[in-house]
C-alpha cells in the first residue's frame, strides 16, 4: 500500500511535504516547470522586488560549496557534508509580467495538485503591498513574504527584514499568506500579524577567510548552510510546535533528503522547503526527497499527518529525565 503524503500549509492542501524553496533554481518558467515536474508540491518562486540595488546585488552574486575541511570548490553535485557559502541579491523583473507568468504556470500546476508561489521580499513597503496586490489580482494562490533574508544585515536598502513588515501586506491581499522567519524572529509575532503560515528558518551569514591569500573567501561577508544546520532547524521548528501546536510551520534550512523530511515532520513541520539540494543536484533532489519520504512512511505504517509533531510532544525536561534517572 502507497503512504499517504498529503498534508496541509497555510490552509491548503498539498500532495506532499516537499517544497522548492526560492532560490536562483527557481527564477525562471523552464525552472519552475522542472521542479513540478520532478514532484514538488510546491515551487516558491525567486524573491522579487523594486530595488535596484537588490538586483544588482543578484548580478553579482557568488556561490562556493565549501568542503568538510572548508575548501571551496564550483558549485556542482554536493556531498552531505558541504556547506554552501555565497552572496545574492533579488530577481529584476517587471511586476505585472511576473505575476501573469507565474499564475499561467500555478494554472498547468493546479492541474496536477501543485502550487506555484510568489515570493517578495521588502524593500519600499509601499511597493511591496502594491506588489501583494498585483499577485493576488493575477489570480496566484498563495504568497510568501520573507522578512528574515540573512543578507539584510549587508544589504539593507535593497532587503528589508523584520515582522513589524507583515501586517500590512497581511491587509493588503487575502490570499494564505507564509511568512519566512529568521532564527531570531518570532513566530508568534508573525502570527499575530496575520501570517497562515510560517517558514522557519533562514540561514545564518558567516565568513570565511582564505589561508593563501588572508583574504575574505568571496570579499565578503556571505550567508552560509549546510546539512550541520538541521539540528537548529529542528530545535526551533520543534520549540514552536510545542508552544503553539495549531500554527503551521513550513521548515527550511538544512533539509537534504527525505529522510531529513520526516525528521523535520516529527519535529512539528507540515512540510520542508529545499533550496540547496536543489543548486546543487538539480531538481532530481526533490524527487528523491519524496520517494525517500514515501519509503520511511510505508516502513513505518504511517501517514505524514500522524509524524506532524510526534517527537516534539515526546520531549521531556531537563528535570523529568533527571527524576527519572534516580530511580
Ligand atoms: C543561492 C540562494 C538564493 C536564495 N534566494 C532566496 C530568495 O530570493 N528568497 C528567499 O526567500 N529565500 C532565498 N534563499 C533561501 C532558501 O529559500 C532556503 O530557505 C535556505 O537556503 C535554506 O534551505 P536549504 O538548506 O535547503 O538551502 C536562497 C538561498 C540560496 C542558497
């Protein structure tokens, strides 16, 4: 008997916990398509926004993988052990276009129970409810704000962060609603501000600098992940679950297969958004993703919806274990 993966986001109904993540392997309609087609419930599409200096930022955008022994090499297929350490920027588009290409291919998704979903990050927040708008008209279905991009602390004038930004694009549109937070931002606020769902969490930045030269690897500052960071992704995915078992939760941020999926349900996710896996393997990683998920959920006999939080609720304190230690 096949498991059954469907589960809920943000009030909708997907046919698998697997999401593309936004991400320069999603910037473009042949892209999207290909990760549909290798299975993705859903596709967040490349953060878009009026800023000429986010867009210029993308065009000047570097990317290494870095080894266990923090040698960097091309981007190309990664080992679990990889890191990815690189500076971006936002997709230049015209708006009005973007939305009408996006919502044509969320129409052929539609047809085979997948969401195509835009993605903004702030940089006028004018602009920004202007652009919700635009993609609710378009007839999108499902929007992601991100107000914790990792780059703001190096790019502020082209990438806004911070939850105080969610309400009013929150009442400029009526469409679900995910807001993605970084792992100092609090989901409670997001909530309250009106998001159906949150993704927890974005990278972190780091720096690395190079032996050879003592120079910094890239010239700057650049934001960093790697399968080290799931455990972190777990613990906040799991502290939120806890303290707020009804919110929906998208997990992002070290996920690289699909028993990492399973780990991230077991945690309090609905589901999992992969971006590096994705750079790095191509959209094959997705598929895998969900083929390894289905396997895991067939050996074990259950649902996806019955992992949802079933670790996170087994935690125990400090205290308990100790208690029960002594005896
Ligand atoms: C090269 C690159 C570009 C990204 N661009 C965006 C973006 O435009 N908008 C966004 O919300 N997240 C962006 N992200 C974050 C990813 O969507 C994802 O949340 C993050 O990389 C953690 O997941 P991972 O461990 O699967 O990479 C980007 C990540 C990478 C590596």
């Amino acid at each position: 008997m096949s498991a059954d993966l469907t589960t809920t986001v943000a009030g909708l109904e997907l046919k698998n916990p697997v999401i593309a993540a936004s991400s320069e392997a999603t910037a473009t309609p042949d892209q999207i398509r290909a990760c549909l087609d290798a299975g993705a419930a859903a596709v967040v599409a490349k953060s878009v926004n009026e800023s000429a200096a986010a867009h210029a930022n993308l065009r000047a955008a570097e990317y290494v993988l870095l080894d266990e022994s923090l040698r960097p090499r091309p981007l190309g297929p990664a080992q679990r052990t990889d890191s990815l350490f690189c500076r971006s920027g936002l997709l230049e588009v015209e708006l009005e276009e973007w939305a009408e290409t996006l919502a044509a291919i969320d129409r052929e998704a539609a047809a085979h129970d997948a969401y195509v979903v835009p993605s903004l990050i702030v940089a006028d927040l004018d602009r920004a409810v202007e652009a919700a708008a635009t993609f609710e008209r378009a007839g999108l279905r499902w929007l992601e704000l991100n107000v914790g991009a990792p780059h703001a602390s190096e790019a502020p004038e082209g990438i806004g962060a911070g939850v105080e930004l969610v309400r009013r694009i929150r009442k400029a549109v009526s469409l679900p609603l995910t807001v993605k937070l970084s792992a100092t931002d609090s989901a409670v606020d997001a909530l309250a501000a009106g998001a159906d769902a949150v993704c927890i969490a974005t990278r972190a930045m780091g720096f690395l600098p190079d032996l050879e030269t003592r120079r910094p690897v890239l010239g700057t500052f650049a934001a960093v992940g790697g399968a080290w960071a799931l455990p972190l992704t777990l613990h906040r995915v799991a502290k939120t679950h806890v303290a707020h078992p009804e919110a929906s939760i998208v997990a992002t941020n070290g996920a690289r297969d699909g028993l990492d999926v399973a780990r991230l349900l077991l945690a309090g996710a609905s589901a999992v958004a992969f971006a590096t896996a994705v750079l790095t393997d191509g959209p094959a990683a997705l598929t895998r993703a969900v083929d390894e998920l289905a396997g895991y959920c067939e050996q074990q006999g259950a649902a996806v919806r019955e992992l949802i939080g079933e670790a996170a609720r087994h935690v125990q304190t400090y205290e308990e274990v100790a208690i029960e230690r002594r005896h």
